[in-house]
C-alpha cells in the first residue's frame, strides 16, 4: 500500500447474514468511499481478502460506481459470498480487508466497517452464530468498528439457551452491585497449576474469604486439593460461574480477561462487561509465562496492553528489562507495573535426578483451523516430527512431546498403531506440564514462554529458529521476537543436525554461566517471595483489603 491514508473504505448500512448451499452469506446496503483521494471507487476493481486468504469472498455490487450521497460517499448494495468449506481452515480471527486496484496495478488496501452508523467506535455486536460440527463462525464487530469473521471451536454459549442463560445472569448480577468479590482463574477457566492458583492458596492461607478461583472441578489438579482451597472454588460455566462474571469488578488472571468467562463468547453483554468503560474495573495481569517473548507490538496481543478504560490495570513481570518491553510496546508506565517475578515460579521445582528431553514449541494460531482437518499437513507438526528425529537415538527413549494446550487435542487424533507409532508414543496430552517440568533435563521449543519456566527449575533449553522469521510475519507487520543471538539463554539450532549438536552439549551438563547471566537480567527475582510481592502490591492498590 503506497500510502496509509489512501484507504478505500465500505460501510455496512444493513447485514442479512444467512448460510445457503455451502456459502455463508453477507448482504444488504452500504456506503463507499476512497479516504486519502479524490476518487471514486470502481467495484469491479475491489476485492476482499482475509490475512491468510487473497479474494477470501466473491463480492459483488448492484451499480458499478454506486449512487452520490453526502460527504463523497456512494451508496450501493453489496453481496460477499464466502466457501464454507475454505472458512473453515481460515484463521481463528479474520479482519476483512477491502483491496482496491488502480489502473497501474498498484493495491489500496482498507476495512470494512461493522456498521457505518457507529463511526469509528464498535459496539460489540455480532452476527448470527452458525454451529457446524467442529466449529462456528460469526461476524463481529471490534472496539474500532472494523468487521472480522471468527472461525472457532464451538461452545456452549453460541446456542439460543446458552445466551439465555448469560442474559439472565447478567440480570440476577445486578442484584450483587455492592458485592466485593475477587475472582482467579488460569486458561479458559480450565487449568489450576499458574501464577493464580498460587495466589489463590496464598490468600485463602491468609483468611480472605471474598477470593474465589474459576476452574473445572472436574481436572485431576483440582481433585487432589485439600479441603480448605475447595470452599471458594466456583465450577465453570455454572449458574455461580455467570453470576460472578457481571458482579465482579476486580479480575486476577494468568490469561486476558476474556479467559474469565468464555473466550471468544459471542454475546454483546459480555463483550461489554470486558470491553466497555464503567470506571470501576480491576484487572490484574500475572502472565502465564513471562511476555518478553513475541513482541507487543503484534495486533493478536493487544489484551495484554493498557487497558485505559479499567479503573486499574496492573501487570506482573519479572524485570526491569521485562518492564521496559511493556512500557515501549505495551503502551503502560512504570506505574502500571509490578516488578515483583511471577507467583509460579515460587514453587518451581525440579526433582533429583531428572532425565527427560521435553518437546514443546508454542502454538500457531494461523494453523489452529487447518490442524482440525489434518494436523500431519501442518508446519507446526512437521517442525515437532523434525525436533523428535533430531533428538539423538540412545536418547529417544527420554522424550516426552507436550504440545501446546491449544494443539493438543490435534495431536490426540494420532492413532498409537499408526506408522507415525514411535512418534505417536512420545506425545503426552495432559492439561498439567508441571508434572513434566519437575523432570525436565532439555526443552526443545521454538520461542514458547515455557522456556522461562523450565530454566528457572535448572532444566536447559534448545531453541529452534529456522521458522521465526516466517512466524514473525504472520503475526503482524512489525513483529519481532524480544530474544535475539545476543540474549537468548540457550544454544539456538537453525537444522535438524545442529538440534542434535546442542542436545549433546547440554544434556547431562551444567547451566553455562553465559547463559545464566542473560538469564538473570530477564528473570530477576529467585528468593521465593514473589507472591508475597504481589500481594503487597494488591493491598496498596485497593485489590485487596488489608486483614485486621
């Protein structure tokens, strides 16, 4: 795009959003105009495009030019027709890109508004939800008004009675205003081993009574606790589960607060709940790995960044160096942040006499949808094939392959008896890695923040990179990833040959003191007090009320 503000630009006026025949179907009126010129928009020059998919829709309009309205607009009706079958192996979210052509080939690339009446601010709408058998997909609308296609796993929330059940919630939540009432919860509500369980046992220890921890009471973690932390635990998706989530005003979370009730929930009293400023919302990031990893500048991370609207946001890092990524890229100040390490790693331990190679790379979001088809057609499997095979043969037999929480049901499709058996045998599926981490002697990962992890507990990390820079792309125009040659804390492998090099290096051998160094100035913090920091900091910010 020559220049940025030379944006073709179309309005939706109406949507009838319906599924015919295979195709998912968007029509109704708009307007259209070229921001940036003077010049009308040709029809037959525009097409739309999705970040992973050129001519994504077949667009169509009633009048080539379309008819004058005010403030150079045009005035037309529109149809975009998308394959259900493509959508399906789009990416989780799909930013609708207008992409004009001009007379000399040269591309104008700009968005398309969610509804040309909201401006520039969104409203937290959506469309109609169609529930397929492996997925759903929806319009919606972001905070900027710009339209998206979701293409997700199902839940339980995209049908009638699941919105129901949430509209009456947030009514029988309206009774509870004057409540003080502070919730945690770790990954979609659905794990119990980070930073906020940690700070929940802590706080339940001192006698707080208002906290409370969202989990499935289901998970083996949750099965094993003591009687003691059980009392304050509320089940997900439970009646209480809904409540809670509109009386809350103060959130504690390893995740976004999107985590808190159902990620990626299409329902506009949610949405609102965590997008809309009511001046009195407390949120309290304490990552669930450390963030100086991906940088975040990328749009995906925006959840991590200054929320300016919240009464309070705070966010928990390990550093200074860390704290200066939030502050360049996050758009926070020194203020928004504590410098306090994270609550997890005050129980990270690593047993006697541990052994095992562990495998796992972070996820690719863009390949999410396409692994549910075929996870063997993927980059991301083919790189975790390479990193098993490059493990040296008298040591395969230590191997454990944990993907990624959110690749790993992909995995568990891999038949045992398959010829992919030996590789099949390796993969552990399992909502806990701290079981795995306690006998970790190597991590081969790519950039994955559980390298973070594994290190503090005394393991050694492999990193391989002969993808980063493809992935950096995905991710977004100006994305980099914050370790480099001259931080990273870990031989770092571009082939299969030099994976199997720095295994024989590390295994079985000391910390290199090179590494520990650069180590230590991202993770700053090994005295075991960091919850108690964190707490510190919640009290004085008025999270918490001090106990007599």
């Amino acid at each position: 795009m020559p220049a940025k503000e030379a944006r073709p630009l179309i309005g939706l006026l109406t949507r009838n959003i319906r599924e015919e025949n295979g195709k998912l179907i968007a029509s109704g009126l708009c307007i259209l105009k070229f921001s940036g010129k003077k010049k009308v928009i040709d029809t037959e020059r525009v097409r739309i495009d999705v970040p992973v998919c050129r001519n994504a829709a077949k667009l169509s309009f009633s009048k080539r030019y379309g008819t004058p309205a005010p403030m150079g607009y045009r005035l037309n009706s529109y149809r975009m027709e998308f394959d259900i079958a493509e959508v399906r192996d789009f990416d989780i979210q799909n930013k609708l890109l207008v992409v004009y052509t001009d007379e000399k080939g040269v591309e104008y690339s700009g968005r398309v508004l969610y509804d040309a009446a909201d401006l520039r601010h969104g409203k937290n709408k959506n469309s109609k939800i169609f529930v397929h058998d492996d997925f759903s997909v929806y319009f919606r609308q972001n905070i900027h008004n710009t339209t998206f296609l979701t293409v997700r796993d199902p839940n339980q929330y995209d049908y009638p009675e699941g919105q129901k059940r949430i509209e009456k919630a947030h009514r029988r939540a309206a009774k509870m205003k004057d409540s003080d009432i502070v919730l945690l919860y770790e990954k979609k509500c659905q794990k119990y081993e980070e930073s906020a369980s940690v700070l929940y046992e802590k706080l339940i220890d001192m006698g707080y009574e208002n906290v409370y921890f969202i989990v499935d009471k289901s998970i083996p973690a949750v099965q094993e606790l003591p009687e003691k932390y059980k009392k304050n635990l509320i089940d997900k998706d439970s009646d209480q589960h809904l409540e809670y989530f509109f009386a809350s005003n103060k959130f504690i979370s390893t995740e976004t607060i999107e985590h808190a009730l159902q990620l990626r929930v299409a329902n506009k009293y949610a949405q609102d709940k965590i997008n809309t400023n009511t001046g009195d919302m407390m949120y309290v990031f304490l990552q669930h790995g450390p963030t100086y990893m991906v940088s975040l500048n990328m749009d995906l991370r925006n959840g991590f960044r200054k929320k300016t609207d919240y009464k309070l946001h705070k966010t928990v890092v390990s550093s200074k160096l860390e704290a200066e990524h939030f502050i360049e890229l996050g758009g926070m100040s020194m203020d928004d942040l504590y410098i306090t390490g994270m609550a997890k790693f005050d129980r990270s331990v690593r047993n006697e006499g541990a052994d095992r190679i562990v495998i796992m790379p972070t996820w690719r979001r863009w390949e999410t949808n396409q692994a549910r088809d075929d996870i063997k057609q993927t980059n991301y499997y083919r790189m975790v094939r390479l990193m098993y095979e490059s493990v040296p043969e008298d040591l395969r037999d230590k191997v454990i392959i944990l993907p990624h929480p959110l690749m790993a049901e992909r995995f568990a499709d891999i038949p045992a008896d398959s010829e992919d058996s030996e590789f099949s045998s390796k993969i552990l599926i399992t909502d806990r890695y701290e079981p795995v981490l306690r006998d970790c002697e190597v991590l081969i990962t790519d950039y994955s923040s559980i390298s973070y992890d594994a290190y503090y507990r005394g393991a050694k990390v492999v990193f391989y990179w002969a993808e980063k820079d493809e992935c950096m792309t995905h991710y977004g125009e100006g994305t980099k990833l914050m370790l480099n040659l001259d931080n990273v804390f870990g031989p770092v492998a571009m082939t299969g040959p030099e994976i199997t090099a720095a295994i024989r290096e590390t295994y079985g051998k000391e910390q290199d003191p090179v590494y520990l160094d650069r180590y230590s100035k991202i993770i700053e913090f090994h005295d075991g007090k960091n919850t108690e920091r964190i707490i510190e900091h919640l009290i004085k910010d008025g999270v918490l009320t001090e106990l007599k």
